[in-house]
C-alpha cells in the first residue's frame, strides 16, 4: 500500500516539474488557474504524504482491533 502513496507523490511532483515553466503567474485569468493548479497539486502532495507517514501505526491499530474483536467473540 506505501508503494501506491509513493508513486503519487512521485507522480505529482512530477507533474509540477512539468508544469512549472509552463504556469503563468500574471494577473488575470491565467494566474488564477496557475495558482490553483498548484494550489491542488501540493495538497495531493501532502494528503499522500500524510498517508504514507501513518499508515503503518493504523494498520497496527487496525491489527490490535480486530485481536480484541476475535477474543470477545470466541473468548480466545
């Protein structure tokens, strides 16, 4: 599952390194649309950098849940 978190991230900055000389910072129109691409693009980075840095500790809770699920089920 961390494979697909970094693969998007990777893809994404890859993404702004293309788009970057491309993006035009002016006013109007244009402006707008590069700052809000941008905008977009590095919440995407940091949304899958969030889930690529605690995905590890929810599988562990996720783990722990379900151990004390199957004993209150089965008394085991």
């Amino acid at each position: 599952m961390k494979q697909r978190w970094l693969l998007s991230i990777l893809s994404a900055l890859a993404l702004i390194y293309y788009a970057m000389p491309r993006l035009s910072f002016t006013e109007g129109l244009p402006g707008y649309f590069s700052l809000l691409w941008l905008t977009f693009a590095v919440i995407a980075i940091g949304g899958n950098l969030a889930a690529f840095l605690y995905a590890e500790s929810k599988q562990k809770e996720m783990k722990k849940a379900f151990k004390e699920e199957k004993q209150r089920y089965y008394g085991t």
